[in-house]
C-alpha cells in the first residue's frame, strides 16, 4: 500500500499555490513525468536543487576570506557573511593542534555539546592531513592558510550533511518526496547552514524522523541519541513520541526507541565525563548562566530597559506551559496528531520561549515545518520572517540600523517580534490541523500519519477509548 500511494502525490495536484505557478512553467506533471519514467525522479531533482542552493550560500561569503597576512579585515555584519567556525579554529585551541576537551590552554572550553566537539576534532584532523599546520609559533599566514583549510574541510562536509538531511526528509512522509523541495530551494540554507555547525544535529534528527517512518524505532533511538549529543534539541522529540505512542498502544516501539537513545548518547558523551568532568559540565554551565540573548524575546525587552528577573525560571516555566498544552492537544484532538506535527510544535515552543534564539536555528525547526505544514504559503511566511531576522541581526550588530541620534534600534526589536510573529503564524495552524483535521494539508488526500511509522493507522489504546467517551475500536481516521 505504501509504494503505490508514494506515486501519487504531486504539489500541483494538491497546494494551490503550486498549481498557479506551474501553470507559468508548462503546466503539471503530466502522467509519465509522475509515474517516474524520467531520470529526473524527486530525489535527484532536489539534491541537485539543494547543491545549487547551498553553493550560493557558499559563493556569497567569498568576500569575508582572508587570504594574504595583513589583509584589512572584511566587515563581516555588512557582507552577512559572518561565521563561527573559522574564528573557533583559532579560538579553541583548535589551531593549536588541541582535542577539544580533553587539552587545554589559554583559550574558553569548547561551549558546545560533546559529538560537537568530536566533528570539530575529526576536522582538526583532516585540515592536518591535507597540510594545514598546527602548533604554537606559528606565521601569520600559517595560521590563515591552515583556516582556510579547516573552513574548505567544514565546507565539504556540512554540505554532505545538508544532502543527507534532503535525502532523510525526501523518505520520511510516505508518498509526499516533493515536500522535500522546501528545504532544497531555502534561501535559510543558504543563510545560515555555514554559520555553525548545526547541520549535523539537523541531518541527525532527519535520519531519525526517516527510521521512525520506515518503522525502525532501535535506529531512530540511534539517531535522537546521537543528535542530542550534538545538540540538545533532539532529545525533545521524545515528549511527543511517547504521547502519541502511548496513545496508540506503541509503548514497546517507544520503549526500543528511549533505550538506544540512551545508549547512544551515553556512548558518545562518557569518554569526556569520565577523562574531564570539568570540560563536559561547561556547556551545561555555560547555559545555565547566559542571560537573553540575540534573537530572543528577552534580549528585546532587555535592551529596551525590562530585563526580566530570573530569567531561567520564567523561559523554562513558559517552555514548561507549552509542553503542557502539547500534551492536551494530543489528548483532546478529535484524531491522533501527526508525528511530524508534534515534533515542530515542541521544537517551535523551545526556541520561542529560549534564552537565545541565534539566526542558525532556523536549520533545527525548517525539516519539521515542513512535515508540519507541507504548504508553500506558509513556508512564504515562515521564510520572510526568517530572512528580515538575518538581515537585520548582523547590521544591528554593526550598527548599521542605529538611528543617528543614537536612540535604540528598534528596527531590530521589530525584526524579532516579527520573526516570532510569522512562526506563531505557522504553529496556530499546525494547531488548528490537529483540532480540525479536514483542515491538514496532508491528512486532506486521504491518508493518516505518513511521518508515523507505526503510529499510521493506528489504532486508539483501549484506555483512550475509555478516556475519550468511546468504547468503539477504530482507527485514527
């Protein structure tokens, strides 16, 4: 049943805004081009779209490389081409020749979560492979031509893990490949995948969501596991999976699930307990003690003299609220919420509600709005937010939106509100969806949880039946 309904899906047929533009282009598929008769099938189709994509976002930060020893430094703010991962070479100890964690120097302990830290040491390794020099006493231009080096390897490799997320988020919704056309075309990539290393717990979470689907519950514990050891947003998606499956009478399957995610994330985050508890207990500090930072609400009210007092006690509480209203929702909805729904709405709630909210985080929520809501207004929407957000924090930071009378920028203040604003926009109808089914962009071609795995056609635990004023068995549809 599954691979006859993956045919039949087409964005033309189903998202009116896609149908008004394909009629400017040729029209729609037509039956053979649908029927996969083409070597343009979905999946090379957007991998070649989002190398395309990602290449530009590669081409347009050129102009911050310095390459020649006493090269006035680029105005990273203006050009938007600022990134970490060169200035974090050098900066922890990675230059030096230096494992993070476990050496250390005159430099911060890597303030990053520890599968993190190990990329950055495989890297490390890499750049000195292919003749980057490491070391103390070092040129000038020794020390630029190993960046460059170690920036090229991170260039490389990031985009490889973009294209394994494409891939994961292409197999993920039974019958839907085209969605994944939403995150190969983003400008966001393009924006913001070569600021950080967030890719990798991005194209972790998309394998998991994908092992999830295919009904493989030991690997996306894997997956989960791994990614939160890069980053701790995975680890939040097992609040909605366990809802669902324990409405669903799939607690064996989540069970698997949380045990090799367990073992996954212990495996990788021991070697650095155990060898430096010190260096592995920095990042839980490090985020303990931050106050509101760039992109958050917080940071916004601080700078306009309302700084919130207890400010971890407040942003978890409201975090805490929203989790609360996730799991009524996916108690009182007429049927049981979609997976992928679930996991945008906990993520959106996490980053709206954090103490930072950095313009590379867009990576962590775009794959799950778009098993969320595969509607290509609503990516419109969520995209213009994002992208006067990306705009407007590098030229606040330059001081390029500081009005001349030197008042507050509020341009900025106004780009975080609307930032927010344009993913309230999105949850409100994610939510909506999920109370009124008719409404679900996916749930309209006849189908119940594509993103569900086990959880697709499920049918409701007995003590739901019960809780719910039904004694009827039926399936989520």
């Amino acid at each position: 049943m599954i691979e006859a309904r993956s045919a039949h899906t087409l964005p033309s047929a189903t998202d009116d805004f896609v149908s008004r533009v394909s009629q400017r282009i040729g029209g729609p598929l037509g039956r053979y081009a649908a029927a996969g008769r083409t070597w343009w099938n979905p999946l090379r189709v957007t991998l070649l779209v989002g190398t395309l994509v990602y290449l530009t976002g590669v081409l347009f930060r050129l102009p911050c490389r310095i390459t020649e020893a006493g090269q006035p430094p680029p105005d990273h703010f203006k050009y938007l081409c600022y990134s970490d991962i060169g200035l974090l070479y050098a900066g922890r100890g990675l230059l030096q020749g230096n494992t993070p964690y476990l050496d250390s120097g005159d430099y911060p302990v890597l303030e990053y979560p520890v599968l993190t830290g190990w990329f950055l040491e495989l890297e490390r390794l890499i750049t000195r492979v292919l003749g980057g020099l490491q070391g103390s006493g070092l040129t000038d231009q020794q020390q630029i031509n190993s960046t460059l080096i170690f920036v090229d390897v991170n260039t490389v490799l990031l985009g490889a893990l973009f294209l394994i997320a494409l891939w994961a988020l292409l197999r993920t919704p039974v019958g839907r490949p085209w969605d994944a056309m939403m995150m190969a075309v983003s400008p966001c990539v393009a924006a913001a995948a070569l600021i950080n290393w967030d890719m990798l717990p991005v194209a972790l979470t998309a394998l998991a969501m994908a092992f999830w689907s295919a009904r493989r519950p030991g690997l996306t514990g894997v997956m989960l596991g791994l990614g939160a050891a890069a980053k701790l947003y995975p680890a939040l998606l097992l609040g909605p999976l366990f809802l669902l499956c324990m409405r669903a009478k799939k607690m064996a399957d989540f069970v698997m699930t949380m045990s090799t995610f367990l073992v996954s994330w212990g495996l990788v985050n021991l070697p650095v307990l155990l060898l430096a508890p010190d260096a592995w207990f920095s990042f839980w500090q490090y985020n303990r003690d931050r106050g509101g930072d760039f992109g958050s609400i917080w940071y916004v009210l601080s700078l306009a003299g309302y700084p919130v007092p207890y400010l971890n006690l407040v942003s978890g509480g409201l975090f805490l609220f929203c989790c609360v209203g996730i799991l009524i929702l996916t108690l009182y909805a007429p049927r049981r919420p979609r997976f992928g729904a679930m996991a945008f709405l906990v993520i959106a709630a996490f980053l709206m509600t954090n103490k930072v909210y950095s313009p590379q985080y867009v990576l962590w929520l775009l794959p799950l709005m778009i098993l969320a809501r595969p509607k290509w207004r609503d990516w419109l929407i969520f995209t213009t937010g994002e992208l006067i957000y990306f705009l407007a924090i590098w030229w606040h930071l330059g001081g390029f939106l500081t009005p001349g009378d030197s008042s507050p920028d509020r341009i900025y203040w106004l780009s975080v509100v609307l930032r927010l604003c344009t993913q309230g926009w999105v949850v409100i109808m994610v939510i909506r969806d999920a109370l009124r089914p008719e409404h679900d962009p996916v749930r309209r071609e006849g189908v119940d949880d594509p993103t569900g795995g086990v959880l697709d056609e499920a049918l409701d635990a007995r003590w739901y039946r019960v809780f719910a004023g039904t004694t009827v068995p039926r399936r989520n549809a």
